[in-house]
C-alpha cells in the first residue's frame, strides 16, 4: 500500500500521533519526507527524530503543500488551530479531525467550507498496531476522503465506517474502552495473586486470557454469549464465578461506564 499524499499532524508530537507516524511508516505506506508534525515546543521532538520526519512548531508552516491535515489536538484548541492555519489552506486538503467531541460540522463552519473534514476516533492500542478507529465523513467529504482516512488508520489496526451520530458512543466504547479492560486485567490478576499466584504470572495470564478471549469473538463471530455457554459447564466452577459477577453488577456496571463517557463526549463541545 502506497499512499501518495503530504500529511500534516499538528500537534502530532503525542501518543497518538506519534502511533500513526510508526504506523505509516512501517507499512511503508509513505516515506518520512511526506510527514510534517508539529507541536508547541521543541523539547516534546526527542522520541520522533529517530523516524526522520520533518518536525517543526510552526503550524502555518506545517500545512503549507499539505494534502492531509490531521488535528492531533484536544477538542478546546482546536477553534484555535483552525483560525490560525485556515489562511494557509489553499489546495483543499483533508482535515482528518482526532479531537473527541467536535463536530465535523464545527470543524467545516470554523474552515470556512474550504476543506472536506473527516472525523476518527482511534484509541491507545494504536501504539501496538490493534487500535479500533472509527471514521465518519462530514458534509463535504466525499468517498475518496473517507477510503484515505481507513488507509491512514488501517495501519494502526482495523477499521470501522459509521455514521457522525454514533461517534460520541464510540469515543466511549473504542477511546474509553481500554481502560475499562485495564480494570478488568487488573482485577483478575489481584484475584489471581490472591488465590496464590505470582503477582507478574498472574498479570500475563489475566492479559493473555483476555487477548484470547476477544479473539474468539472476532475469528469465530459467534456471540459471547454462546462462547460464555462453551466454557460454562452445569454446576462447575465457571457458573459459580459468573454468579458472583451478577451479584456485584458486573454487566450493569460496565454498561453504564460506556453511557457515562458518551455522555461526557457529548458534552465537550458545549463546554
């Protein structure tokens, strides 16, 4: 895969900018030439320079010949992003907005409608390549904007189309997620070191288990609920532990903690 475009990542100097400069690159998907990242100051540069991309802290700079643009910033400095490069964009590139909670409309009226704006919502896992991003076009994007953005993506792991409306529960489910999953990892392992088990075994085996877990779900497509049936045998050790999960609220629990950050999300762009 060739992607044959000049990608701008302002405020790209983070986690998850620098997760898709490793990501495109290692794909060979572009060279290092064809990548600008900014960021405020020069000393947040150390961990990119071994990739030999270009690095500056000057905006305007970075989007001059851009054919892409993507908004690594939180979503209150991005009214400010935009007002300060919009002057620069005159070949129409594509705003590839990261920031949770903004709107591509936001992004469009703030633009002036000099850009089509794509918005996606990857998350922390993007750092190993098994990132779940989320992509959906605003009014002006057309199919080739949104094919760009899963190529872009789809080098950090996998990726789904939906439509603008599902975008704050998505922030939740695939940007919140993770740490919910942490929780859970940590949790098992604490039980595990409980009954006895080394404290860094039980952690890799908590982890390992989970991994193996969700990659059922997703090879064998079948639901967790019938996956949750193969492993529950009547009256053995599983049933007894998934009856204390009902008790505790488990399931509840984490169905709220989904609904609670999306609509955290959603409220980010009225704050």
């Amino acid at each position: 895969m060739s992607i044959d475009k000049r990608l701008a990542l302002i405020g790209g100097a983070g986690t998850m900018g620098t997760a898709v400069v490793r990501g495109l690159l290692q794909a060979e998907a572009v060279a290092p030439e064809q990548i600008v990242v900014t960021a405020r100051h020069e000393r947040s540069f150390e961990h990119l320079r071994q990739y030999h991309v270009r690095l500056t802290t000057d905006n305007i700079d970075a989007v001059q010949g851009a054919d892409v643009i993507l908004l690594c910033v939180h979503p209150d400095q991005v009214a400010g992003v935009v007002e300060e490069v919009k002057p620069s964009l005159v070949a129409e590139p594509l705003i590839l907005s990261l920031a949770t909670g903004i709107p591509t409309a936001r992004i469009e009226a703030l633009v002036g409608e000099l850009a089509p704006v794509v918005r996606a919502t990857p998350n922390l896992a993007a750092v190993v390549g098994a990132s779940i991003t989320v992509v959906c076009a605003g009014r002006l994007a057309e199919e080739t904007h949104l094919e760009l953005a899963e190529e872009i993506f789809g080098t950090v792991g996998e990726v789904e189309r939906l439509d603008e409306r599902h975008m704050n529960a998505c922030t939740a489910l695939v940007g919140c997620g993770p740490a919910f999953v942490f929780k859970c990892i940590e949790a098992l392992a604490e039980g595990g070191v409980k009954m006895g088990l080394p404290r860094m075994a039980s952690r890799r085996m908590a982890a390992q288990m989970m991994l193996g877990a969700s990659s059922l779900v997703l090879i064998t497509g079948e639901h967790p609920a019938a996956l949750k049936d193969q492993v529950t045998t009547p009256g053995g050790c599983t049933i007894d532990g998934i009856t204390k999960l009902e008790e505790r609220g488990l399931p509840i629990a984490l169905i709220e903690a989904v609904e609670t950050s999306a609509l955290k999300a959603a409220k980010l762009f009225d704050s």
